[in-house]
C-alpha cells in the first residue's frame, strides 16, 4: 500500500508538524489562511490531522512541547491492515528513524515498507536555535528514477523576541528544479503591541498562481480576551472584506468560535467550534458545526471528546463524524505513555456506520534510547502469548518480567490496567464478550495481541 504526497500537501503537512509548538495559545495560523483550506484537497486536511494539527483548530489548550528529554526517539514503526481471524501485528508500512547529528539538528528518516522491503521516501531535517526553538525545517525527497535525495520543501520561522512561543513571521518555500532556487509559497508575519498581543496578522499565498494577499486584524475586550478577528483581502493596495470570525471566552478560555464569510457587503454564518472544559482547564469536548441554509441553523459536523489519564495526559479522543446532523463514522485514537509525554504506542479504532462496527486500523510504536537499542532497524511488536485463547475468565499473560499490561475493548478504551507479575493470571471474567487488545512494554521490548473473551 503505497499513499502519493502531492507536494501542496507535504507543504501543508510540514507545516501542520511545527505550527503546534510555535504559537501557543495564540491562533494556530491566521483565519485568511485558515479559510483557504477549503479549497484544498481533502488528502491535506487528512494529513494535517495525522500530524496532530486541525486547521479548524484555534489553537486551545496549545502549549509547547519539550524536544529533547531524558528520553530521546530512535524511531517509529507504523502497522495497518488488521483481521478480526488474526491476533497478531500486520506488516509494518510506515517507520521514521531519527538521528542528531549534532545537539541542535534532528534528522527524521521516512521509508515505505514495499515488496517485501523497506524503501526510503523522504528526509527531514529540523533545526533548533540555542533556545531550542525549531527555527527551520528542511524537507527532501527521493527521486524514483535517480534514487537520489532531491530538495522539496522548507520552512523558515522567525521568533519574537525571547519568547518561545511568539513568532514575528514564518516562510514556506518549494523547491523549483527549473530556476534551481527556492521559490516561496505561503508567508505569515505578526505585529504586536508592547503586551506581546497580536495585533495584526499579514499573509500571502502563492501557490494558487499569483501571491494573493491578506491582513487579518485582531481586537480585544476589557478583559484582554481577541474576541473579535476581521480578515481582509488586499487587491492592489485595496483592502476587501474577507471574512468575520468572534470569539467567546470564559474565565479566558475559548468557549466558542463563530466564522463568517461575506459577498462584499454582508456577513454570512459559515461554520461554528465549541468548547467545553473539564477541571484544570483541560479541553473536553470540541464541537464543529457547519450552517445549514436549507434549516437556517447550526449543524453538527464532528465532535471530539477528550480523555486524560491520572497525569492529565492526553489518553484518547473520541472523535464522532456527522451526516446531515446525524451520527455516521467514528474514530478513536488512544495513546499510551512511556514517561512524561513521550508516547509509547498509538493505536487508532475506526467505527463504521453501515455495518455498526469498530475495527483496528492502525497501530504506531514508539522507541526510544536508553529503554530500545534501535537506531536503524526498529524492533518488530513482540507477540504476547496468551492462554487460554479463546478465554472465559482467567488467562495467563507469558510475561518474563514484571510489566503493566493495558487492555483496550473493540472502540480502542482502555478499560483495564494492571501489574502483572511473570506467571501471574490475568482476570477477565468482568468483560463482556468480544475481542480485546492488549500491550505491555518493557525498557527494551514492546508486546501486543488480541484476545477472545466468551
């Protein structure tokens, strides 16, 4: 299985990796930006929310993200393609392997798994300042004919001030084989005023044909709360509205966002994101809404409920995609953590509308040093022997060393964490009947595999 990147999407998508951790709680990217969305294929949007990055999003509950830490990635192995007939691990597709060269560069290898062999598809070079703030990112590819690495893409980010967060401008560029020069694609600079509140946000676009151009400008309540953004088109020196976005706040929090467009001469609803908080500030529901002109009101598009385990970590979304305001397809992601925020394993349930079902579609395993030794060849799942499998109850876990073992039900929730000691037995007898997934991992080994339960 072999999916193309075209590069308006490996653009997008570069962007989506670093944008995250760069702004903060500040808009994500610009609302002109953001509406062009639109008009790009859906292959974008799919790649920006694999990468972590809405472009719906506005940027809540957005914090920075530590680079390096006690923990430092070797790489990741990607698995698709699942049978309900097979516990075990499909082929693994995708693997990224990461070197650093040097304490301010990170190299990230990507390769396909294709014909029975793992072939090479781009590099990506980050590149962090003394601050470690990611100040460049330096996209390449592999030509099929030459089998050499070719320049792509970069991105160029411009900090402001100190601030690790803040930023003054970033530049994306696409590489042109015929001028044999960098050619830019998409433009964004912020102006602020002494309270380091943006102000002003100027964008162009190039790769629609010629730069197109506008200024999105921000204003703020008493209580110092951006809860108006009005966007302008700029056409030869002319300023046109372009679109109206408010904001709600509560107790500084984004409680709802609301997007207009307009003809020129008036404001039209577009599309509408709530949120909704649990303690802590942490998000717990995010829904989007597109207007319906046929009822004239607010319909739901998606909704996305947020898990956190006992250390407020991100532990799953369940992320639910209507039809004509009714429930359809779903998705379910849950990931589990090595220490900190260095993830373990991702594991992502897709649920099916016509047949009422959810099955695996994917799971993604981290290594790191100190716990793998894997910096060029990634270590395969190790399968967890059960047994019995089928079970009714009780089922033994072939573990060679004291481990947690996670069980997650046919959604991908996780229902059920316990410690388990090498021979000890595992009850089961309180779940229902189905199929279940269970993982553990050592400091050196990661484990998994699926269960009967009667």
């Amino acid at each position: 299985m072999k999916k193309n990147v075209s590069t308006l999407s490996f653009l997008l998508a570069l962007i989506a990796v670093i944008l995250p951790g760069l702004t903060g709680a500040q808009p994500l990217i610009a609302p002109s930006i953001k509406q062009q969305w639109k008009a790009f294929p859906q292959k974008v949007e799919y790649l920006l929310n694999k990468a972590g990055f809405d472009p719906k999003s506005h940027g809540e509950n957005q914090s920075p993200k530590p680079r390096l830490g006690a923990l430092q990635l070797d790489s990741t192995v990607t698995f698709y393609g699942f049978a309900e007939s097979n516990l075990a691990d499909s082929t693994a597709l995708f693997r990224s392997v990461y070197t650093y060269p040097e304490t301010n560069i990170k190299i990230e290898i990507n390769s396909e798994h294709n014909l029975d062999e793992w072939t090479s598809t781009s590099h990506i070079t980050s590149i962090y300042d003394e601050q470690d703030r990611l100040v460049e990112v330096f996209a390449q590819t592999y030509d099929s004919l030459t089998g050499e690495l070719v320049p792509d893409s970069k991105l160029e980010t411009f900090y402001h001030g100190n601030s690790s967060t803040l930023i003054d401008s970033f530049a994306v560029s696409q590489w042109s084989p015929d001028s044999m020069d960098w050619v830019v694609q998409l433009s964004s600079w912020n102006v602020y005023d002494n309270q380091n509140k943006i102000l002003e946000s100027y964008s162009s676009i190039g790769f629609l044909g010629e730069p197109i151009l506008f200024r999105d400008a921000y204003y703020y309540d008493d209580k110092g709360d951006n809860h108006i953004i009005e966007s302008f088109a700029i056409f030869e020196g002319e300023e046109i509205p372009s679109g109206l976005t408010e904001n709600t706040f509560m107790n500084h929090l984004l409680t709802a966002a609301v997007v207009y467009s307009t003809d020129g001469s008036s404001f039209f609803p577009e599309s509408r994101e709530t949120f909704l908080y649990a303690p802590f500030g942490i998000l717990s529901r995010h829904s989007i809404m597109a207007w319906n002109l046929e009822i004239e009101n607010w319909q739901l598009s998606i909704t996305i409920d947020h898990e956190y385990d006992e250390e407020q970590r991100l532990s799953s979304k369940f992320i639910t995609y209507y039809s004509e305001g009714v429930p359809a397809d779903g998705e379910r992601p849950t990931y589990l953590y090595v220490e900190g925020l260095n993830l373990a394993v991702e594991v992502n349930f897709l649920f099916n509308e016509a047949t009422e079902t959810w099955s695996l579609d994917s799971k993604k395993y981290y290594y790191y040093s100190g716990l793998t030794s894997i910096p060029n060849e990634p270590v395969q799942l190790l399968s967890l022997t059960m047994s019995p499998n089928p079970t009714n109850g009780m089922v033994k876990i072939g573990l060679e060393e004291t481990l947690k073992v996670h069980v997650f039900d046919a959604t991908g929730r996780m229902i059920a964490s316990q410690q388990l000691d090498p021979g000890q037995m595992m009850d089961l007898s309180s779940l229902p009947s189905g199929i279940y997934q269970l993982i553990a991992q050592s400091e050196k080994s990661m484990y998994g595999g699926r269960i009967i339960k009667m």
